[in-house]
C-alpha cells in the first residue's frame, strides 16, 4: 500500500480527509501552539485537529491562514465542548470557534462526547452542514448505542467518530459497527501517550524496518484505515512522527498487533465520562 503524508480517505459524504494529521490536545496556547503547527506544515502534513477545550483554536487559525499551504489545502477539525452541548449552545458554542478561528469555515465540526443535549447539539451541527461552513460533521467518542441512537435520528450521518484508539484499546465491535455504516475512525492518544515505546512487540516490529515503535504503530493505523493524529509540540518528534511512508507493516506484523488488544483506557470511559 503506497500512501503519502497527503493521502486521503473519502468520508461518506464524498469530502477527502487526510489519513494523518497533528492533534493539539494540551498543546500550550501561545507559541508553542503556533510552533506545532507551523512545523506541522512545513513537514507536509495537511490536517489539523483542535477542540474548543483546547483553548488555542486561534493560534491555529493564525498559522493556518498564514499562506504557509493554502487554506484549502489544510484539513481543519474542531469541536464543541460538553458544556454547550444543547441546540442553542451549540450554534453558539460554533460562531464563537470560527471567531477564535478566523475562518469561513471549518472541514469537520465534532460533538466531543456524548453527554447532556448532545441529540440537540447534532440538530445544530446538520443545520451547519447545510450551510457548508462546515464541510462535514460527526462524533467524538461515540460507542456503537449512542452510534445506534443517532442515527435513529440524524438526517445527515456522522461521517467521523474520532475515539481512544491504539494497540492496547481497538474496540474491533465498534470499528466494524463504524465500517458497516461508513463512518471513519479517528484515533486519538494513538500512540498512548508514548507508551507505545515500551511494548516489546512494537519494538521488534520496529527493529525489523529501522524503525521505532511509535512508527510502527502508525503505520498500522494507516493501512487498517484508521486516522491518526499524533500529537507533539516538538519539532523533531513531529518530523519524525510523519516517517512513516517508506515502509510497510508485513499481515504478521498487523495480526501481531491486532493480538496486543486487552481494553485497556487511558481516557475517560464515554458511558461514565465526567462522573
């Protein structure tokens, strides 16, 4: 499989997203924010995933619309945070992230857990979508029965459920649940927090390539079709996080990995989150 730090997957509403991509989760607002992303671009990749949470939409807006890749060319995710989630405040919660933005519109808008109004919220989000400032629309750590109650619902599918995904938690029900409807995965804490480092068969993996097992386990996510969005504020690992696309994982490689699967969490559990 012959992918490039551009290449794309076709969301289910025809829209090309890049299948790898910087996350600012935690990154200081400011100029480390600012650096991330400017380093992001210069290393070629071409998606951006921020959160209203996050507190530094505007400094990725800045260096987005900078010219240093044009705009169309830079895949923009954000998301409205738990205590907007109702009709109202998500509409809200929306003008106030493309304000901090500075942009017309953004390429994908998540409901970042569901929690509270969140059927509200999704009513919001199609009426956005129809207005086309954003681009596509989904979910964020969504399981297969709030995946079931929204699209009894929905008028317009979610076209990406972003979810904790690395090798110890691959939730395989609800990624074939996801493949079965279409809608993409995203993973974040892709790389466990660095944890990836101390598996001993990622690294014997990775011995074989070159390669570390931070590389390893990013390639896997690319040819099994997972995004992945590896955050860092340094501009080596962020240089390094993107040498993926010189090597390919063997099918023993990805069933061992498949195989390091025990359910084990980093992050909140979605059906207990803010308890």
């Amino acid at each position: 499989m012959a992918f490039t730090i551009d290449s794309m997957l076709t969301l289910n509403n025809g829209l090309e997203m890049p299948r790898f991509g910087l996350g600012v989760f935690r990154t200081e607002v400011g100029i480390e924010t600012e650096n991330a992303v400017r380093w992001a671009l210069e290393a070629g990749y071409r998606a951006v995933d921020t959160a209203a949470l996050y507190g530094n939409e505007a400094e990725v807006g800045k260096i987005v619309r900078s010219g240093l890749v044009p705009r169309e060319n830079v895949f923009v995710t954000s998301k409205v945070w738990v205590n907007n989630l109702s009709y109202e405040g998500t509409k809200a919660a929306f003008e106030d992230s493309m304000e901090r933005l500075g942009m017309d519109y953004v390429d994908l808008y998540l409901i970042h857990w569901p929690v509270n109004d969140w059927q509200g919220s999704w009513r919001a989000l199609e009426e956005i979508y129809r207005t086309g400032r954003a681009k596509a629309i989904g979910v964020s750590n969504f399981l297969q029965h709030h995946l079931e109650a929204l699209l009894d619902m929905a008028e317009v599918p979610p076209a990406v459920n972003q979810i904790e995904y690395h090798p110890y938690l691959q939730q395989p029900d609800l990624r074939t649940f996801c493949r079965d409807h279409n809608i993409a995965l995203t993973a974040w804490a892709p790389i466990m927090k660095g944890r990836v480092l101390d598996v001993p068969v990622l690294n014997e993996i990775g011995e074989k390539y070159g390669k570390t097992a931070v590389h390893v386990t990013l390639r896997w996510m690319l040819q099994t079709d997972v995004i992945t969005i590896p955050k860092s504020a340094h501009k080596e690992r962020i240089y390094s996080n993107a040498e993926i696309f010189d090597f390919e994982l063997s099918d023993d490689d990805i069933e061992a990995i498949n195989a390091l699967d025990c359910n084990d969490r980093i992050g909140p559990h979605p059906d207990h989150f803010g308890e």
